[in-house]
C-alpha cells in the first residue's frame, strides 16, 4: 500500500490503538497553550470512547514516582478497570520496549497518539512509530505543551515526518462511521462535546 492511500484510508475501531503518553500531573502544571481543565477533559474523552468502540488504549508515564508525578487521577478513572499505565525512563516512549511490546500486542497499524508535552511525547513516538511503517496520528487537542512556539514547532515537525494531525472527536467519530449503530448514544456520550449537549437540549424540546 502506498503512503498516500495508507494515510486516506479511514481510521476504524478494528485498525487504531490509542497511546496515552505522560499526561502526569507534574507536566500538566506546566501547559500553556490549552487550558489544563479543557485538555484533561478531551484526553478523558478520548480514553471512554475508545473504550465504547472496543479500541484498546495503551498508557504510560515517565519518572511517575520522582520527577513528573502520576498520572492525573481523571484519566485513570476513565481508564479499564485494572489497567496497568507504563512507567519508564526514555524520553520517548516508542523506545521503551514494554511499549512497543504493547501496541504490537493489539495488531492495529493505526495508532492514535496524545501526550504531555505535545512536541516531545506525542510528536517523538509517533514519528518513530510512522518510521516504524505504522500509520500515526496525533489528537492535538488530547495534548499539550509549555508555549505557543512549542506547539507550533512541534506541528511542523509532526507534518514534516508524515504524521496526521487531527483531534481526539474526530478520530473517534471517524472510527464509529455509522450514527445508527447501537453504540452511537454512548460514543457521543463519552466525547461529551459541548456544543454536542445543546444540540441533544434543542433536539430534546422539538420532542416535547
């Protein structure tokens, strides 16, 4: 398959895997570019629906019990219930072998990435996860950096080396694909996007 038409074909909840990467409480102290409270709750929202869709995520953290912190407590609430978050000491994640062990566990090509700092945790396993023949994509709005000049930079370099960019609605919008599924309510549910709550309100008093 070419590089082109790996990148057009479309996320499914059969090919992706989520990577969660670092969203620590020490780092998240440091984000500038998004509000914390807005990121902490996309990132969350991913990590559900992924789970209403069947798609596995995989979590993990650098320096947990020194220097970055745990993992923010919403997010391990979101996560499946006994779900074991990868600790480890390379910067990037792609080169720790537990995580790279655990996306080839679940034998999807698309991986879904997010992380603390958005230009160093998400954008440096995904580019190595895309040299990797993988197909990486990055919910932008799921990560998050210390500046404006960060983030921008880190886009670039992401674009550079072939990784998509998108959001974390987006992408798990485009892996439910069909709004008649039985799953659809609870997909949306956990997206929990605002604009999504008035529309169901509107909806709700035509209904009445």
């Amino acid at each position: 398959m070419s590089e082109r038409s790996k990148i057009l074909e479309p996320v499914t909840r059969d090919n992706a895997a989520v990577v969660l990467v670092d969203h620590q409480v020490g780092l998240l102290s440091g984000v500038r570019d998004i509000a914390v409270g807005e990121l902490k709750h996309n990132v969350v929202a991913l990590a559900r629906a992924a789970a209403v869709l069947g798609i596995p995520v995989i979590a993990t953290t650098t320096a947990a019990d020194s220097m970055w912190g745990p993992t923010t407590p919403e997010l391990v609430e979101a996560l499946p219930a006994g779900q074991k978050i990868i600790d480890r000491s390379t910067v990037n994640a792609w080169h720790d072998d537990r995580v790279r062990e655990a996306v080839e566990a679940t034998g999807r090509r698309k991986l879904i990435f997010a992380g603390v700092s958005l230009e160093v945790c998400a954008a440096l396993p995904a580019i190595s996860a895309t040299a990797a023949g993988y197909d990486a994509y990055v919910a932008v709005d799921a990560s998050g950096t210390f500046s404006q000049a960060k983030r921008e930079a880190g886009l670039l370099r992401m674009q550079q080396a072939g990784v998509v960019v998108s959001d974390y609605a987006t992408l798990m919008v485009e892996a439910l694909a069909d709004n008649a599924l039985p799953e659809a309510g609870a997909c949306y549910a956990a997206l929990d996007m605002p604009f999504a709550v008035l529309v169901g309100q509107i909806s709700a008093a035509y209904r009445a």
